[in-house]
C-alpha cells in the first residue's frame, strides 16, 4: 500500500471522528432543546429568574440551583486555588526532588478517587465536622452576618463546597505547576542573582509572570466543579430554595436533575429538568471557551 | 599569606605582599587590590568534579577573563563565585571564595546576601517578561526594601545612562522590557545588575547571543564600568578577551592551566596548552 494512500485513509477516519464528535455534541443540544421547549417557548428570562420549584403545584424556576451551583463552585475555586498554587509552588519551586515527586503522587492519587467516594467522605465525615465544630464558631457572628447564620444540618452550600474543593485540586495543581515548569530556569536566577531570597525569586520570575496562566487554570477548574454531580448530590442538602447562608442546605443545577429524572413523569417537570441541564450545558461550554481563550492569549512567550 | 608557586598550574608569575597582589608583566607594573579571590575550589554535579582546586585572583576594577574550551567548567567556577552554582539540584561546591576578605562560602554567609554585592549577567538577556523597562532596572532595589520613588527613579536614569540605554528608552520607560533588541535587552540586564551597586558582576558570555554591533557596545560598556565595578567575564571569544581583559585565566578540564596579565597570556604563554588553545589549534 501506498504511503499516500494510507495517509489518505488514516486521515478520513480521523475526519469521520471529528464530524462524529461534532454530530454527537449538536444532538446533545438539540436533544435539550427541544426537550426543553415548552419552557423556552415560555421564556427563559422567567424561568431563570423564580426561585419556586415544586412539582407538585407545577411551579418551575430554576434561581436556586442557579444559585447553588455558583456558590458552591465559587467555595471550591476560592480555596482549591490558593492550595493548587501552594502545592505547585512547594512541588515545582521549593521541594526536593523525592519530596515532591512523592506528593505529586499523592495529588494524582486525589485525582483518582471515584466521586461517589468523595460523596460518602462529605457525608459522614466532612458533613458532621462542620455542623458540630465549624459552624459554631460563626453562630455568634451569623446574627449580623447572614451568611454564618445557623443553625447547620451538616450537608450545605458549605459542605459541597469543600468537597468540591478537594475534587478540583489535583486539576488546579497540575496545570499550574505545569505552568511553572514553562517557566526557564535563567528566570530564576535572574532574580536570585539580583540578592532574592528563594522566595522572593519564586514570586518575581515564576509568579508574576504565570499570573494569566494561573487565572485560566482557576477558570477551567471551576469549570469542573460547575458539572459535578454525584459528591454534590450526597452533601449539598438537596432543597430548592435561595439562601444566604453558607451553613443551609442548597441544590445545583446537577444534584437537581439527578434526584429528580427518574421521577419526573409529568412533561413539564421533564421539561424544567430538560432546561437546567441546557442552562448547565451552556455555562459548562462558556466557562470552559473563556478558559482556553485566557489561555492562549497569555500563553508566556519564552524564548 | 599567599606567595609565588601557591597557585595550582601556575609557575609564579604574580607575587603578594600585604594583600596586594601585583602581577608581574612588561611595561606599567600592574598592581591592583584583590577584590575576590578563590582558594583551593572544587565543585560537583553530583559526582562529576567539574571544577578542580583553582585557586585564583580577581582584581579591584579591572575585567578578568576566563576562557577555556567547552565544558572545561567556566561557567560553574563562575557561578562558584556568587554562590549560584549551589542553586542546581545535586550540584556542591567546596572551598574558599574569599570576597573583599570575607569567605563567602563560611556559615554565616547568606547566599542572598553574597548576590547583592557579586552581581550577574547572563548568556541571554533575560529581562523580567511581566515588567517595564523602569521595573526590570528596580526589582532588585525593591526586593531589598527601597521604596522611595524619587531615590528609584534616580536610580533607574542613573544605571540606563550607565549602560547607554537612557536615550533610547527614556520615553518608553512603561513598554515591557522584551519589547527592546537582544542587545539592548542584555545592556538592561546590565542596568539590572549595576542597579544594586555591586562590587563585581560576573558575566557568563554575555555576548553570545549578541550580533556584532551590540557586541561592539557591550564591550566598550564593560571597560567603561570597570571604573567602578569589577568584571569577571567568560568568554569564548579570544579577541574579545585580548580586547577588553586585563588579566586572562585559562581553564582545561576544570584545572586552572595558567592564569595572568591578559596581554602576557596571549603573546607569552608559559603553558603549551595555553598557546595551542589560543592560536586555535584546539577546544
Ligand atoms: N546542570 C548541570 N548538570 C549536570 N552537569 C552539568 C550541568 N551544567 C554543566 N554540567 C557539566 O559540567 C561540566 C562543566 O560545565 P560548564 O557549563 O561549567 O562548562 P563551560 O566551560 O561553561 O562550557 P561552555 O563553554 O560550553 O559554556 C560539563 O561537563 C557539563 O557537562
Ligand atoms: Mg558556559
């Protein structure tokens, strides 16, 4: 056979490939689309913005999954990227060698825990921590400060927000300390031979320079924490209703479909559920292109 | 104290007394301070001995060069000098790196420290990419606590001027340092470096990557700035080092072959490896 020839071949198969994953993300699309018609057709700007969901009474909006899916993910960001940071920086900058080739593999081990896992850690672990020694602290507080108001249940906004946390670090250290990496070693001592400290030379030549990177990490990792549905499911407390506080149990836009698709029989309902999951198609796509495109833009030019 | 035929490879052709160290050569006596000096310095890549026992004097504002074959060890012994070499994982050093009498390698000494008054310029300009022109010059003031904005400011014109650079950046002071030339590029990284007023700055072939022009202004800089700072400079380049050096050590194999007033080393050689290297005949 020709070496042409099975290019040829190689490369229609690939192109088959790509139109079939092209095809299969359009069908996902229209499949909610359409699913979700009847509350299109009525208006999404209504739907977005009522908080009531009962399927009892017929009543769908979807604010409050909106709004627990934003607050959770915001949670786990806003501690997973500080720590994905920490551990890239001791990985890549600070640890000797064995020392961190040991809690790489640590972290890639976190990657590999099954979510349902996380699920049940948060629950019975996480969950009770909270409710019996974390939230008590902020009792005193929560009566000026809504967001600490008590009681807690254990399961919460809070609770998914760690565990999500933890689901998202492994994503979030491995991309930053591959940031770190791009960064060239001259760098370094640029800034050590100019009398920094190791420290100081950390933050002047590998910091500064990967902060577009590290944004766009953050960004794709929220991403993830965005979608995630088994842990959050188990933890997040399951109820339909925007509150303040940290400490009260919530829903989002996946532990929402995912309790509720098997039961829903009535074609409304399935089209409310049909709707959030395009509302979390369309946010998941978005976040994931605002990543790629901080991405690219900053890529660091080393010469 | 020192004296003749202490220096390994070396057949006394310097003398000390009281710690000036004179060079003896033909014509003007050459007699200056000892600035920096290495004793007995070894130097690993793990177990790869890459610099053996050299021992070796730099002088008060004079440009000393070090020239040897590839991977003779010219860029670790430099690195040696400030501390930087120890910055390599599994790389170690051994011995005594006097600086202004001091041994910068005893341990009270603080390798940050030790930085601050033996600076660096390296084979490629590596201006800081996420700062200006004004920040690449002021980083290391502001890393060592100068906050004052007209005292960095000064500073800043002052060291650009120094280097030349000054007319050429003075309106664009705000433009991101790797918006300049590679030559230009390196005479900021000099900026950078003469900005914390060090004593010496070692320079690891800070031509290399430069074309001939920005060679040529370079070259003319480091005689200018050896008024005031000592230059120890490696170089591949035998006519750069005949131009702009005054004394030339030669290393083979990470031993010090022969070291001296440069004008002696390339028209007198003692050593025969001395005169094959640099009439070209090897490395
Ligand atoms: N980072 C490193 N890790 C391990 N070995 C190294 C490292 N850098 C240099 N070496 C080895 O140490 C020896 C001396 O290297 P060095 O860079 O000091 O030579 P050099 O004289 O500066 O060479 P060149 O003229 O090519 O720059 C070489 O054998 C080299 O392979
Ligand atoms: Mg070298």
């Amino acid at each position: 056979m020709s070496s042409s020839l099975s290019e040829k071949i190689f490369r229609t198969i690939l192109g088959a490939f790509g139109v079939f994953i092209v095809l299969l993300m359009f069908s996902v699309a229209i499949f909610l689309t359409v699913g979700a018609w009847p509350v299109i057709r009525h208006g999404l700007s209504d739907f977005v913005q009522t908080q009531t969901w009962n399927p009892v009474n017929g009543q769908f909006g979807a604010l409050a999954v909106l709004f627990g899916t934003l607050v959770s993910s915001s949670i786990a960001i806003a501690i997973a990227a500080p720590l994905g940071v920490g551990a890239a920086i001791f990985l890549k900058e600070l640890a000797p060698a064995r020392v961190a080739s040991v809690f790489s593999f640590l972290i890639e081990m976190l990657a590999a825990v099954p979510s349902v896992i996380f699920g049940l850690w948060g629950f019975f672990v996480l969950a009770p921590a909270i409710r019996d020694h974390v939230a008590p602290i902020f009792y005193p507080l929560g009566e000026y400060v809504p967001i600490f108001r008590g009681p807690s249940y254990g399961v919460g906004i809070l609770t998914a927000g760690v565990v999500l946390a933890l689901m998202i670090l492994p994503t979030m250290a491995a991309i930053v300390r591959e940031i770190f990496s791009a960064v060239p070693q001259h760098q370094r001592e640029a800034a050590l031979g100019l009398g920094s400290t190791r420290w100081e030379a950390v933050r002047v030549a590998v910091l500064a320079p990967s902060k577009p990177g590290i944004l766009s990490a953050a960004v794709l990792a929220t991403a993830r924490a965005l979608g995630e549905t088994m842990a959050v499911t188990m933890v997040i407390g399951n109820r339909n209703a925007v509150s303040l506080s940290l400490f009260d149990p919530g829903q989002s836009m996946a532990s929402l479909i995912a309790n509720e698709y098997a039961e829903a029989s009535d074609s409304r309902h399935i089209a409310a559920l049909m709707a959030v999951g395009l509302l979390l198609l369309v946010i998941s796509l978005v976040v994931n292109a605002v990543a790629r495109i901080i991405a690219k833009r900053s890529a660091a030019k080393w010469k | 104290m020192e004296h003749n035929g202490s220096y390994s490879g070396h057949n006394g052709s310097y003398s000390s007394h009281n710690g000036h160290v004179s060079l003896v050569g033909h014509g003007d006596n050459f007699e200056s301070q000892t600035i920096l000096e290495s004793k007995d310095l070894d130097a690993w890549f793990g177990s790869h001995h890459v610099v053996k026992s050299v021992s070796l004097h730099f002088f008060s504002r004079t440009v000393s060069a070090i020239i040897g074959p590839s991977g003779c060890g010219k860029s670790t012994f430099l690195r040696c000098l400030n501390r930087m070499h120890e910055e390599i994982p599994g790389a170690r050093a051994k011995g005594v790196v006097n600086f202004q009498g001091k041994n910068i390698y005893d341990m009270f000494s603080e390798p940050a420290n030790v930085r601050r008054h033996i600076g660096m310029v390296f084979q490629k300009p590596n201006p800081f990419p996420a700062m200006s022109i004004f920040e690449n010059v002021i980083i290391g003031l502001k890393l060592a606590g100068v906050k004052k904005g007209y005292v960095l400011n000064d500073i800043a014109e002052a060291c650009l001027k120094q280097v030349g650079l000054w007319d050429e950046v003075k309106d664009k002071l705000s433009a991101p340092g790797l918006s300049l030339s590679g030559g230009q590029q390196q005479r900021l990284c000099i900026a950078r470096a003469l900005a914390m007023a060090p004593e010496v700055i070692l320079m690891d072939e800070p031509t290399s990557a430069l074309d001939p022009i920005s060679t040529a202004r370079i070259e003319e800089l480091l005689v200018e700035l050896k008024k005031t700072v000592s230059i120890v400079i490696v170089t591949h380049n035998m006519q750069q080092a005949a131009r702009i050096s005054d004394t030339t050590a030669f290393l083979l194999s990470g031993d010090l072959v022969e070291f001296g007033r440069t004008g002696e080393i390339f028209t007198n050689p003692r050593k025969s490896e001395t005169e094959r290297y640099i009439t070209g005949r090897f490395g």
